[in-house]
C-alpha cells in the first residue's frame, strides 16, 4: 500500500504534540483522516473516519485513557494502533499492549525513522 493512500488518526491532548506529529505523519507521506484530544471524541472519530492506523496517546484527556478507547474502537473495528506515550518503560503497559495484536508502543518524542518502522511495522500486518 501506497503511504499516500494509509490515513492516520493522530489522538493526543496536547495541542503542540499533535499538530507537530501531524505534520511528521503528512511530511512521511501519510494522509492524516482526523484528530482528537479525548478518548471520547477519538472513538467516534476514528469509527466514522476508518482510518488505516490510529496513533494513540496514553493518557488523554476526559475519562477515558488512551488504552480504554484503543478497547473500544476494537470492539467494533480491526485497526492497527501505535501507542504514543511518554511512559513506554511501563512493564504492565507493554505486556497490556501485547495483548492487543497489531499494536506497538513508540516513546514519545518518537525519531522519524522509529515512527516509520512502527507504522509498517502495524500496517504489514493490516487488515485490507
């Protein structure tokens, strides 16, 4: 699959952070589908917009908390996703992450060349 033809659904609550890994995603040659700051919004955005990964912070605004709306966009859609966060040295988080099939964990701030190898990494896996 063409990199212009992958969308990605960038959640994170940081304004600076998203807009400024928006831009990497675009400047890889990737189509950003959508952004959200909650993991509210994130489910309803990511469920209309059927993107082809979904790059997710951990810890969100709201209630809800990157992992709890990673578990409820799977319960209704088969979507890779790259867990962005902060907190990646987390054993729990790791072995919770491994669970979840076609799912990776990146470190915050993430080089261009570990955010590229993570999102082949989750779309040679894909379903198409």
């Amino acid at each position: 699959m063409a990199t212009s033809s992958v969308h990605v659904f960038i959640v994170e609550d940081d304004q600076l952070l998203a807009t400024a890994l928006a831009t990497q995603v675009e400047m890889l040659g990737y189509r950003v589908a959508g952004m959200a700051n909650t993991g509210e919004d994130a489910v309803r955005g990511v469920l209309r917009s059927k993107p082809h990964v979904v790059i997710m912070d951990m810890r969100l605004a709201g209630w809800m908390s990157g992992l709890d709306a990673a578990k409820s966009i799977r319960r209704d859609l088969e979507v890779p996703i790259i867990f962005y966060t902060a907190h990646g040295g987390d054993n729990a988080l790791k072995r919770e992450v491994a669970t979840m099939g076609n799912a990776q964990l990146l470190q915050k701030p993430a080089r261009e060349q570990t955010l590229v190898a993570a999102l082949a990494g989750v779309l040679r896996w894909a379903p198409r």
